[in-house]
C-alpha cells in the first residue's frame, strides 16, 4: 500500500489571512489525531500573502476517505467561504520513483 500526499493551494480574502491560520490551527490537532495521517501542514507563500498550501500525506485511500467524511472536515469545509476567495485546488499525488 502507498502513501497519498495531497497540496492543497488556499487563496484568502483580502484582509482575512488570520481567519485562514485560526481555522487551520482550529483543525490540525484533530487531523494529527486521525488514523492513517502521517503529515498535515499549512504553508504560506513567501510572496503573497494571502496564498497558502496545506501539505497532506495519508497512509491509505481508506484513511483519506474518512479524513474527508469525518465531522470536523465536514464542518471546517462549510466555514471556508467565509475567508476563502475561491475554493481550494487540490492535487492528489502518489510517489512513483
């Protein structure tokens, strides 16, 4: 079985950086906690501020699948309109060399 790795690119609202890092630091502890979650990061661009990438490593499908159904993501989804100038890209990775 090998690992996924997630990047997912955030652009923020003008003004609404701090929301961004709140929720995150709201949520990355629960994340941490889950089975199967081997890395879960926020990363800020160097240039802009109001670009983010959160960096997910996942140790199976099953466990990314539950990550995604579970109450909090569910929850922490509903919120992001509020800060989030569009929704999130995703890119789904796995190792091949």
């Amino acid at each position: 079985m090998q690992a996924i790795d997630l990047l997912v690119f955030i652009d923020v609202q003008p003004g609404k950086r701090q929301a961004q890092l709140e929720a995150f630091a709201r949520l990355e502890p629960q994340v941490l906690a889950e089975p199967g979650c081997l890395r879960y990061e926020l990363l800020a661009d160097a240039e802009d501020d109001h670009k983010f990438v959160i960096v997910e490593r996942w140790a199976s499908e099953a466990a990314l699948t539950a990550h995604e159904n579970s109450a909090h993501m569910q929850a922490a989804d509903a919120g992001n309109a509020a800060f989030r100038a569009k929704p999130a890209t995703v890119l789904k990775l796995q190792q091949v060399i």
